[in-house]
C-alpha cells in the first residue's frame, strides 16, 4: 500500500509510446505509412513539450524509415542521442513469443541490435513484447544471452495469469531478467482528466518496497502516439501538491532506479501463459510456412558454411540475412499468430515464399559445390546422399532420377559394398525422359554424406527386411500398429514386443465447436466435442515394398473429408502419417487425439530450444515440435511422443495428448463483435490442406528416443541427388560437424556476422548448440573437416555458442553470447 499522506515520495514514469501493428487489420503498405505518421508526431511533441520522452521498438520500423524518410530518420538520430527516444525491445519486430523456434529469437536480437549500433551507436537492454499473447519459458535464457536486463510485457493479465509486478523472470537453466508488467495497459489516449485518473491509480498499484511505479500511455495499433491532452494532462498532474511525481520516463531509467531500492523479488519459473488460446492454431498455413523457413534457413547456413570452406565457394550470408529478416517480420505477433485480415496475409505468404525460396537455392548450390568434391569415380549411377544435422543419423532417404527408359527393377550398393533395399516410389514421364523416384533407409553420417552406386534394371539380391503390412496393421522390427477400419483410429500401436500403448481409437481426428472469436478470448481448453471423423470400413494397403509399408485410410465427418498414409521403414522407430483433408465446417476446431493405456504420466512438450513438463488438466497450451506422454504399463515405464510439422497447440487431459489442427473462425473477429447474418465473412482453414505427423512409441520417456533430435530430423529431411564421375578430395562417409552427446542437439553452423557484413579477414564460425535432456555434463564438437575436435562443459538447458577459429584449429573455442561477443 502506498503511503497517500506523502504523495510526493513516489514517482510514476510515464513511458509515451505508439504500439504499431504493422499488419492487422490493414495490409503492410498501411502499416509502413503509419510507421511515418507516428515518428511525425512523436516528433512534434518533442518541439512543443521539453523533456518529453518517446520510446519506440522494432528494427523493422527504423529500416522503413530510414527508406521512407531519411529527413526525419536523422531527427529520430538527434533525438536518441539527447536520451528523449528511447529504443526499446532490441528485436527485429515484436513476434509472436511461443511459435518461432528457439534461433528466431536469437536473430530478433542478432540482426536488430546490429542495426541499431550500426545507426545509432546504441545497443537496447529492455526486453519489450507489450502485446504478444504470451511468453514461453526459455525467453530468460535468450534474452540475458543477448545483452537484455528487463522484459515488459502485459499479457497474461492478471485475471489470466497472477504474477509479481516485478520479479525475475528464470528459464530452465537457471538464467534471470526482471521480468515487469506494469499497471493498465499500454495503449491509452484519453482526455485530460482521464490520464490524471490513470496515474493515480498507477501509483496506487506501486510495488511493495519501491517509490516508482510505471505508467504507459499514448493511441496504438494503428500507431498515433502520446496526444497534447495527454502531456497536458501529465504536467498538471505533476504540478497537483496531493498528487505523485508524473514524469515523462524511459524504461531502461525506471528499472535501473528500481534496482537501486531493492533486488530481492519473488523468482517466477514458469511460462507466462495463457492469453488467447486459439492463436496457437489459427491460420495453420502461415505457422507451417514459418516452420518451413526457419529449418530451411537453419540448413542452408550448415551447407553454406561448409561449401564455403571446402570449396571456396562464396557464402550467401547477405541473402540469407535478409531471408531470416523477412522470416523476422512475419513472426509479428498478429501475423502468426493467425489474427490478422485475410488479404493482409497475401503479403506475408509472398514473403516467406521468398525467404523459402533463398533457402532452397542456396542450399541446392552449396550441396552442388561439395558433391562436385566428392570423389565419385565407378560404375553404375553415383547418388549422394546428405544428412543435414550434426549428428549420425538412419533415416528415409529419396532421390529423383532422370531416366531415358523407365527401369523395371533397381538395385542399391552402399560405400562398403553391401546392398541397400531399396524401392522406386513413384514414376513422373515428360517427353523423351522419365523421372523415377528411389527411395531407401541409410544410415548417414553427421553433416555430411555417402555414395551410393545406383544400379537400373538390375535384380537386387538384398535379404527381404523387416517392414510388413497386413490388412489392418504395419509393422517392422520395433513397433506394430494396427487401425480400426469403422473409426479410422489405432486400436494398438506397441514398441516391439512391449505392452499396448493404446487406451481407445487413436491418432483419431474430433471436431470440436468453436464459437470463440479469432483469438478464443476467455477461452483455456476446446472440450466441446460434436463428433469425430469416421471411416469407410476399409483400410487399404498402398504399398508393400522392401522400404516403406503402407496403409490407406478414408474417412468423413458431415461434409468434411480425410484420407491417412501411415508408413513404417525397416529400423526406424517411427510411424509417419501423411494426411490431406478438405474441412468445410466454419466455426469449429480440429483436434488429433491420442489416448494411451498409461498410468502416473508425464506430459512434456518441446518450446523454444528447450523443453517443460506441465501439470496439464485439458487446457490449451503451447509446445513445438514435439509432445511426450510417459508413464507405466504393469510397473515398467512407457510412453509415445507425437512429432509435428507446423503445429502448436495441444493439450493433456487424464492419459490422452491432442494437438489442434485446424480453426475455422472469422479472420480478425474480435469480442464483443457478433455475427451479422446478413455479412459475408471470410474464414480461414477452409478446404485442402496437407500436412504430417509422426508417432513413436518407446520404452523409457522421450530421452530414450531423443525427441528433441527426433522433431529436428522429421522436419528437415535428408537430401540426395545424382552426380556426375569425377575425381576429387572428399571420400564417401565425410563428417563436416558432429555434435554429441544424444543430450546435446547442435543447431547453427554459419559464419560470423563480422564476415557476413564484408570483414573477410573474420575467418571464424559459428557454432551452437543447446542441452536437451535436462542434464549438466561434456558436450563434443568436432569439425573433423578443418581438424577440430574439443570438448566443452554445458548445464542443463544451456544455449552454447562458439567460435571457432578456422586458421588455428589447435586453439581453444571461443564461448560467445548470442550477438556472438567473447563472454569473460
């Protein structure tokens, strides 16, 4: 309680802003002009009021206004040397804070903060996410390893969520920042006497212990800014004697004097959650298309890196550099987080079809640049194959093969001689040539590749492997499964000879009644089930080869359709399902459910570069690439993990794990509004859509599988092509990068920003990685290319980034923070 007979004591720091949505309800081209109108403003107030403070995120925004208006780019310049504009958030937008993956927050921070020491000679420590619709719990990891001290946000309220004004905010391995959510709400225009009502009440909500108190104001959304009213009303409220001090204030000034009165704030180890559920979900083909991007990019920078060093070939880094921006800025909060007009993500698409698009050129040329080192001499068709991660890997690996005349049969020969079952999937014809697709499972070694001979119309001689399909079920020689054809759901799916992991029809599709607006406002969980996709009767099977084993399953709900593939692979562990369906439901949600026979469960789902386990009771929460349900059958520990290739929602309720599918409300339908019958509405997730997800059952929990590494591989395939005979350097079963232990999940192998932004004599290169399971211990690098092989200690859930020297292999790495400086 603030002490009211000494109003003078206390200081409320009014922080003028203009939250900007460079895409909601408008298109971009709006966003970007409104970006302009409100820099103008924020401007003239400076003329007319002295000591008037604007603070202002987003690296985006300056970049457009460095293009649009470079007059008034060089008056936003002078202002943020006198400290009245304060550059705030340090990111490259405010994104959506629980769907990126773990390294699009470390380039938010990487590229942003380049760009503001590049212009401004200013480097921001205030985390900043005002009105991001939650925060996941590895966000304290990220942000203290990039130079930030404080984090401000106001979602979840304190009706959604009960937290400390101040507290510091601990990820997983044990990293802080002040973690503040100030009083109000950050967006406020109102008239004079509406602000002075506000600051009084601000102050009345002054955290125990402390004289300050943070007061946010000025029009948002669609920019605007701190008005005359306000700074009027502000300077009279400051001049009243029963009254506190009302000062116009910049954030990063308010926490260092909060600092000063006092440090020992309550400790918050959580997620911050939940605040608009459905945004986990809505609109799934922009998450899919931003899930695509990232591992894309990921990818493109290992072989980037390597075809640069082994090859000499020119590192794409300013392109790839301007793909991830765009990726950046389509991570805003109310584009992917599904909320925004539908002709309003006509941009963002072309956008990150760009972005996917540099990827998959760069990539493509750096694969062509090492395979053309590869000493491929010998007879029949030489196909390369590559794994992208920095680990060994047995996976399914496909190749398209341009044939004049189509083979009847094809035979495989791996780089030790042996013969590789392998299995034409598909045959495409145009013109005089043919394409086959082949298909096999390698074992590939880590980033890097093997020779295979490609033998056409040969009788392969391999032993017939251990992959079956049966009329209601697949199996191979680590898991079975079998699939009920009147629900189209799997009545058992084991891991070998253990007990059944299945408690009803699972890998089930529930359609569930969602009347909740575009972001499920006032909702935590969908439970209202009106019915479930259900079968034709038959399950049909596809194919039956020495690769892949193959089920059919068809199945309709009301005017709505589905059809299953489930695949299984000799020596995998894996059943992948693809499905297409052509929903025609509005306002309603889909769900995949899983039930499982286990008792005592552990729910454990992936979020950004690290995972949590939840105390779930059926509401909707984020997770990522991957959910774990663990517990015990007869007294021995089981469980199955669900991998995904674009979704983000799920939920635990009792033994059974959903993840969402799909949405169908209004595009940017927002309480109060209703319905107006007499309205067209536009919805998204209407129609065809395709997408994948995979089950693996297992004994043990999730680390036995390696799920963090599981969810890497089944989003980013391996790649294989046909080369040319040639001689060269680099023999069959090459490793550029490995990384270990199975704790440990290498991500990032890139050159340094400093080489990206031209200083060639930086000959240095990136390495991260991050712990995975939750234990302290030794990881590996090695580089076996450039003669490097060291071992460094991490923590548990620690993010560790090196730099390696390329031109003095023998020295030690240097460990870096996430803007890639030496940490002391």
């Amino acid at each position: 309680m603030v002490d009211k007979s000494n109003p003078k004591a206390y200081t409320v720091h009014m922080i003028g802003n203009a939250h900007i949505d460079p895409i909601w309800l408008w298109r971009l081209e709006e966003g970007r002009k409104e970006v302009s109108d409100t820099c103008r403003s924020a401007l003239d107030r400076m003329k007319e009021t002295p000591g008037f403070v604007f603070v202002r995120s987003s690296a985006s925004s300056y970049v457009w206004l460095e293009e649009d208006a470079p007059d008034m780019f060089e008056e936003v310049t002078q202002r943020i040397k006198e400290g009245r504009w304060e550059i705030v958030n340090g990111w490259w937008e405010q994104p959506d804070c629980n769907i990126p993956g773990g390294e699009s927050y470390v380039r938010h921070a990487l590229y942003a903060k380049e760009y503001f020491m590049e212009k401004f000679g200013v480097e921001p420590t205030v985390g900043y996410n005002v009105d991001t619709f939650g925060h996941n719990g590895n966000l304290p990891q990220i942000l203290a390893k990039s130079g930030f001290k404080s984090y401000i946000f106001f979602r979840p309220g304190e009706h959604e969520k009960h937290l400390p004004q101040h507290f510091w905010w601990e990820s997983p391995d044990g990293s802080r920042v002040l973690g503040i959510r100030p009083p109000h709400h950050y967006g406020f225009g109102g008239n004079v006497e509406e602000i002075k009502k506000r600051i009084i009440t601000a102050w009345e909500q002054t955290d125990e212990g402390v004289t300050d108190v943070m007061c946010f104001y000025g029009v948002g959304n669609h920019g605007g800014g701190p008005t005359k009213l306000n700074i009027q009303g502000i300077l009279e409220t400051d001049a009243m004697p029963d009254a506190p001090n009302a000062k116009f204030a910049r954030c990063d000034a308010y926490v260092e004097k909060v600092l000063t009165q006092k440090t020992d704030f309550p400790v918050v180890k959580d997620d911050l959650q939940i605040h608009a559920v459905g945004c986990y979900t809505a609109v799934s083909a922009v998450k899919v298309l931003n899930r695509r991007a990232e591992q894309k990019l990921m990818a493109a920078e290992r072989f980037a890196t390597v075809a640069n060093l082994v090859s000499h070939k020119c590192y794409p880094g300013a392109e790839l550099r301007d793909a991830w921006r765009d990726v950046l800025f389509n991570q805003f909060h109310d584009v992917l987080a599904g909320t925004s007009i539908h002709p309003a993500y006509e941009d963002t698409y072309a956008m990150f079809a760009k972005a996917i698009e540099t990827a998959d050129v760069s990539q493509r040329a750096s694969l062509r640049a090492i395979a053309a080192n590869v000493d491929t001499r010998g007879k029949n068709l030489a196909l390369v194959a590559f794994n992208p991660h920095p680990w060994r890997r047995k996976d399914l690996v496909t190749a398209h093969v341009e044939v004049a005349v189509v083979p009847r049969l094809v035979r495989l020969v791996a780089d030790d001689d042996s013969e590789v079952p392998v299995q034409i999937a598909s045959v495409s014809e145009a013109g005089d040539k043919s394409t086959v697709t082949v298909m096999f499972v390698a074992e590939l070694p880590a980033l890097g590749f093997r020779v295979f001979r490609l033998h056409l119309d040969e009788m392969p001689s391999f032993e017939t492997p251990m992959v079956c399909a049966h009329p209601n079920g697949l199996s191979n020689d680590l898991l079975s499964l079998v699939v009920d054809p009147f629900s189209g759901g799997l009545i058992s799916l084991r891991a070998g000879n253990g007990p059944e992991l299945i408690a009803a029809p699972g890998a089930n599709f529930v359609v569930i009644k969602d009347h909740s607006d575009t972001w499920s406002h006032g909702i935590t969980e969908f439970r209202n089930e009106l019915g479930r996709f259900i079968a034709n009767g038959r399950v049909r099977v596809v194919s039956q080869g020495p690769v892949r084993a193959t089920l059919e399953v068809v199945s309709s709900f009301e005017d709505s359709t589905l059809v299953q593939h489930f695949h299984v692979y000799p020596g995998i562990n894996r059943v992948d399902v693809d499905v297409k369906m052509d929903f025609r439901e509005r306002h309603r949600m889909v769900k995949l459910a899983v039930p499982t026979a286990l008792d005592q469960i552990t729910a454990t789902a992936e979020i950004p570069y690290a995972y949590m386990e939840r105390d779930w009771n059926g509401e909707e929460l984020p997770g990522q690439k991957w959910i774990d349900v663990t517990g015990k059958v007869d007294r021995a520990r089981f469980g199955v993990t669900m991998l995904n290739d674009g979704r983000y929602g799920f939920d635990v309720k009792e033994a059974e794990m959903r993840m969402s599918i799909l949405r169908t409300p209004i595009y940017a339908f927002h309480d109060p509004r209703k319905v107006n019958p007499k309205e067209t509405y536009q919805y998204p997730d209407l129609g065809t859509s395709s997408f994948r997800y995979a089950l693996i059952p297992h004994g043990g929990d999730w680390r036995a599988i390696m799920a963090p590494r599981a969810g890497e591989e089944f989003n980013t395939p391996t790649e294989a092509f046909i080369e040319p005979h040639h001689n060269g350097a680099l023999k069959s079963g090459a490793e550029f990068l490995e990384i270990g232990p199975d704790n440990v999940v290498g991500m990032i192998l890139k050159r340094t920003q400093k080489y990206v932004n031209g200083n060639a004599a930086d000959d240095r290169v990136i390495v991260r990685l991050y712990e995975g399971h939750g234990l302290d211990g030794i990881a590996r690098v090695r580089l076996p290319f450039l003669g490097i092989a060291t071992e460094v200690s991490i923590g548990h859930h620690e993010i560790k980034t090196l730099a390696f020297d390329v031109q003095n292999p023998s020295a030690a790495p240097v460990e870096v923070d996430l803007l890639e400086r030496p940490i002391p």
